[in-house]
C-alpha cells in the first residue's frame, strides 16, 4: 500500500518542478505550463488527504474545483495568445 508520504514527496517534486519552470522561463506559454504542474501537485495533495478524512469527498471536491479554474485559466489565457498573434500579424 502507498503511504501519504509517498503522495506528498510526489506533490513537492511537481510542485517545485512547476514553480521553478514558472519562475525562470519568459516564455508565456511555459509558465502557464509551470503554474498547471504547481495546480496539479495540489491536486495530489487534495486528493491524498481526503482519504484520511471522514467524508472523503471533500478533497476530491475540491480538486476538482482546481481542475475547473486551470481550464479557464488556459482557455482565456490561449484566448490572449490569439489575439496578441493576431494584433501583431498584420
């Protein structure tokens, strides 16, 4: 069986993987991409402490949540992405 501890040392590499991606590229593109893994690494932390809760659906409520914004936020964010490629196109 997989201890919690394994999920949050899973949850601490993406999360520092993403923020250090976040952090240090200029590309737009690749920090959307850093910040999608710091969300996800939440996601495992959502989900991995929901099992040590006693409804159990609140953290997977919640990560779904988390899923639901980092959809929105890629969507405006290649909506932006388009209209700046536009703008400068012509």
């Amino acid at each position: 069986m997989i201890d919690i501890y394994h999920y949050l040392i899973l949850s601490a590499i993406l999360f520092s993987i993403g923020l250090a991606v976040a952090i240090t590229k200029q590309n737009a593109i690749l920090v959307l991409m850093g910040v999608e893994l710091m969300l996800n690494a939440v996601n495992i932390n959502l989900v991995a402490f929901s099992q040590y809760d006693p409804n159990h659906l609140q953290g997977q409520m919640f990560a779904i949540f988390v899923i639901v914004i980092a959809a929105a936020e890629v969507t405006i964010a290649l909506a932006i992405a388009l209209k700046i490629y536009d703008y400068f196109k012509n």
